[in-house]
C-alpha cells in the first residue's frame, strides 16, 4: 500500500478550522486512508516533524496505514493521539451537506468525522504547531500517534503501533487522546478513564415439538428466560469512587421460529456488559459461568461462549497531569471540567499500558449522525487549551 501524495498546503495548519476542513474533505472510511493521513505527513513534515507511516496486516484484515510522527529529541514527550478514518456517511440523500465537503454555515461545519475525530485532531495538531513556532528551542518532545482504525476492527491501528514505536525504543510520559468528550460544551468533560467490554453469547437447548403434546418437547424460551433473570436479579456491583456500576444488557433474543404451533428446539441470546475497574473479563466471565450454573441446575442444558475482548478497564488517577489538563480546560472556559469514565471503549485502553493517558475533545452529540458537524468556534477553543495545556507541560518540565 503505497501512501498518497497530497496536493501542496493551500492553507495555514495552524487554523484548526481550515485543517478540520482539509481533513474531512478526505473520505477515509475505514480502513480506506483516503489521503487524511497523507495530509497529516504533509502538514507536520513541514513543519520538522519526522513523520513515518507503518503499514500493519493481520491474516483476514485489512492492511492498515498509521503515522507516527516527533518533534524533538529528549525527555518529557508529550503525545496527541487519535484516528482519522470514519464510520461510513451512510444515506447520502439524508444529509444536508455533503459528508465530504467540509461546508460551514451558521459557525458550524459539517462532515463526516468533524466531530469524531477529525476536528479535535486537527485543533491539537493546530496547536502544536504554533507551540513549536513560537518556541523552536523549546524542552522535551511532541509526537503524534495517528491510526486509520479506530472506527474497524481496532486490529491494525494503535495497539501496533504502540508496539512499534516501544520496540523501536520510543518512550511517552504522557498521552493527550482527541475523542469528542464533552456532551454539550466545551467545558463539560474529560475523560480519566474507559469501561471494559465483555459480550457474551448464551444458547439454551430444549426438545422440539407440538405444542399440542407439550409432554413430548422441552421449551427452551422457559430456560433462558430463567438463566437471563439470574443474570439480572443481583446488580454486578454498586460502582467505585470514578465509575459508575457495571451494567449487563441482553442485545439479541432469538429462537429462529416462524411456526405458532411448534415448540422450538433452541434459544439464543446476545448480551453485553460495560463493566468498571472491580472486574477484569476473567474475574467477570467467572461470575457469569457461576450465576449461570447456580440458576440451572440440572433442570436447563445451556452454553455460553464469551467473545474474546481487548477493552479492559482503566483509570488514570487523577493527579498533577489531570489537574493540569483541567485548569487548561477551565483557563480558556470559565468552567471546571468534570472528570468522567462514561461512554465506550476507546484506543486509550491501548495508550494506557505505555503511559497515562486522558481523552480530551470538542462536542460529540452528532458523531456517526447524519449531518455531523462541529462548531468552529469550540475548534478554536480546542486549539487554545491545547496550545496552554503544552505551554503549562514543559514549563513545568523545564523547572523540575
């Protein structure tokens, strides 16, 4: 796979609003590049980033592109993080913009990834930039750690590229991570912290027959409507001082039966359990298997098969790198963010086994919405705390 060649920089990379622009006008579904991540080279090449672009492949995936990219030679570095591929546009008709044209009206631009995440890359890649302008001589280093699956099977993307980069003897202090965090404005949130995700897939099997001579069948539907209550009568726990208590949902319940009058022979169920820093997936999954085997006992034949998952749980405790991003936030908003653990998973349960990490962006009401878009006016807010918030890191660095 060979990187693209982007066209010569019409505009200046530190505006983040021409830059988000640039970036959306990009279609880089994933796993597709679609030029965003030759951009990116291009933008920081430019300004005396070393820039490499490591291609990861895995039998039956993909082959993904990634950029790596520092400014710097020694100690502290600080990494912007993030993915520029996005979540397919979906019905074209249905938007009021072009998915990929980047137009603004009213103050607000409208794209596909403008708000997850191609915007708040952008401001952060905005504000390194004029934080490198200005101050060339400055201490420590910046990378970027840019993957183009975030939004797919997350195989090929961050996890790889973190190893890369470690067996290549490169070492982060600390992580910047551009989600869209905030739920309405640009003061509202930061992310210390990710819930795990177990999914696990349970199969009753019964006896088939009419339900006239119900003697003659075993209904499954019985069973699993017996195994799914044990799942549910007793919360998993009450939830920790930055978590919320882990919740179990069933996703899918199916017995695959057109017919009224047979009693089926299976019944299946999907659930999925967003789960605090109390559980690992193996001490989870234990209590499952156990919860499940006390409520059937010998009276229901049951499976269960768990998926095999990479979102564990993970804090990072708040302390001198999360009060300095707060005060950043709080600097350029007039408000104190809260500090939050809510949501999905995200490539920071990959980030945190190298260094602390915390996920900081513009508004996400609309990501992977028809008509997605973003406020110009928070990209630039966004580019000002990150310029503070780099100004406010190696200074500190530079004292200690």
């Amino acid at each position: 796979m060979s990187p693209s060649t982007p066209a010569p920089l019409a505009f200046d990379p530190t505006d983040p609003v021409a830059l988000t622009q640039a970036l959306v006008r990009c279609a880089s579904v994933t796993p597709t590049e679609g030029g965003a991540l030759a951009l990116l080279a291009a933008v920081l090449s430019a300004e005396g980033f070393s820039v490499e672009r490591p291609v990861f492949s895995e039998p039956g995936m993909p082959d993904v592109e990634n950029l790596y990219a520092r400014i710097g030679s020694e100690g502290p570095v600080f990494v912007i993080a993030g993915h520029t591929d996005v979540v397919p546009p979906g019905d074209l008709a249905a938007w009021t913009h072009d998915p990929f044209a980047a137009e603004i009206e009213g103050g607000t631009l409208y794209g596909r990834g403008a708000c997850d995440m191609k915007g708040g890359l952008a401001a952060m890649t905005s504000a390194a930039i004029r934080y490198r302008r200005e101050n060339p001589d400055a201490p420590g280093s910046i990378a970027f750690l840019i993957t183009g699956d975030e939004e797919g099977p997350a195989v090929n993307g961050t996890v790889k590229l973190l190893a890369w980069a470690d067996a290549r003897g490169e070492r982060f202090d600390h992580c910047l991570l551009g989600e869209p965090t905030n739920p309405a404005a640009m003061s509202d949130m930061i992310k210390i912290g990710r819930r795990g995700s177990l999914t696990g897939k349970l199969t009753v099997q019964g006896v088939q027959g009419h339900v006239g001579y119900p003697h003659l069948a075993q209904n499954p539907i019985r069973g699993m409507v017996r195994l799914l209550a044990a799942l549910d009568a007793t919360p998993l726990d009450a939830g920790t001082e930055h978590f919320d208590p882990s919740n179990l949902e069933v996703t899918t319940l199916d017995v695959g039966n057109p017919a009224t009058n047979v009693i089926p022979a299976q019944a299946k169920a999907v659930f999925n359990i967003r789960f605090n820093d109390l559980w690992t997936p193996q001490t989870l999954s234990a209590e499952i298997e156990r919860r499940l085997c006390d409520a059937a006992g010998n009276a229901v034949r049951y499976e269960i098969v768990f998926e095999p998952t990479n979102a564990v749980a993970f804090l990072t405790q708040p302390g001198p790198f999360v009060t300095m991003v707060a005060e950043a936030v709080s600097a350029e908003t007039g408000k104190r963010p809260a500090l939050s653990t809510t949501g999905g998973t995200s490539d920071a349960r990959f980030i945190k086994n190298y260094c602390p990490v915390v996920e900081y962006g513009v508004v996400g009401q609309t990501m992977h919405q028809i008509d997605e878009r973003v406020a110009t006016a928070d990209l630039v807010t966004l580019e000002r705390i990150t310029h503070r918030l780099l100004a406010t890191y190696f200074a500190a660095a530079q004292q200690a």
